[in-house]
C-alpha cells in the first residue's frame, strides 16, 4: 500500500449516486464522514470509455480526497478505460490523477493534456 492510499483510506470517502443519471452519465456526491466534500461524474465517450470530471470543495481540497475520488469513480464505472482532460496549470489535478492511477496519454487541439486510467483486465 503506497502512502497516498494510506492517506486515501484514512479520509474515507463515500459516493452516492445523484439522481440526474442519465444518459450514460453518472454522478455522484462525495462524502468525507457527515460532510458533502463535493461531486465527481464520469459520462459515456464509447462502449468502453468513459471521460470524468470533478470539483471538490475548496476546503476540503489536499487531504487526498481528489485522488480517492478519481479512482473510486474509475472503478465504479465498470468502464475498461477513462479519459480526464486538464490544464497543464492544474498541478492539483495532474497530481490527483497520477495517486489515481492515470497516465498521461497525449494532447488535445487546444493543448489541455489527457490523462487515460485504464481498468484491471
Ligand atoms: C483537482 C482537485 C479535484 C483535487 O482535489 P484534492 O482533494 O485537493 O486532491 P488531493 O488532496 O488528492 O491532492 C492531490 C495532490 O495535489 C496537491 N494539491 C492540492 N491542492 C493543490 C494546489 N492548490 N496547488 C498545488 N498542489 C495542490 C496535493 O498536495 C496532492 O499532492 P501529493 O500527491 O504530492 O500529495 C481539486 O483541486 C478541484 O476540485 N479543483 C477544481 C476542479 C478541477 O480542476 N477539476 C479537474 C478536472 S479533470
């Protein structure tokens, strides 16, 4: 167990799932004990993948609830893979998409960077 997961079970989040699922989007309300720390979503690209976006709460932000986040939404979705799209500035996400377990995997058009997560087989 790497210190981030340590970390990461010690916050013990909680997801549950909002009622605006729909159409291949699902998406959930974070939970760190009482308090709704934010929300996550991860919205159908192909059969396969899925593409997630997330927002935590400011104050609740480096405790390593974004990281916990990612991954759990990832694993949740039962997709194979997962794409994230952030700005090269965004150091907070890049670094909770990395705890997460993505890589980067390339660029877009207008130079934000794609992060893919890719499911145990
Ligand atoms: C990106 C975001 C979800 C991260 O949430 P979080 O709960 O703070 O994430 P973590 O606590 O797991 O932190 C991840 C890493 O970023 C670091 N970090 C947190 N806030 C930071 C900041 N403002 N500047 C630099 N690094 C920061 C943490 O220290 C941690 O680093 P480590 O891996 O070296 O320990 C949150 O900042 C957010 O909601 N941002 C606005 C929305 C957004 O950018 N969404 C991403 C779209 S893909």
């Amino acid at each position: 167990m790497t210190f981030m997961e340590k970390r990461v079970k010690r916050v013990g989040i909680v997801f549950v799932e909002g009622s605006s699922a729909t159409n291949g989007k699902r998406l959930w309300c974070v939970y760190a004990g009482k308090a709704r720390v934010g929300r996550v979503s991860i919205e159908r690209i192909s059969p396969s993948t899925g593409y997630v976006d997330i927002l935590i709460s400011v104050k609740h932000r480096g405790r390593g609830i974004g990281s916990a986040a990612f991954r759990k939404a990832c694993e949740e979705s039962g997709y194979a893979k997962v794409i994230a799209e952030v700005r090269k500035s965004n150091t907070a996400s890049i670094k909770a998409l990395r705890n997460a377990g993505f890589r980067e995997s390339g660029e877009t058009k207008s130079k934000q960077l794609v992060f893919a997560w890719k499911g145990i087989k």
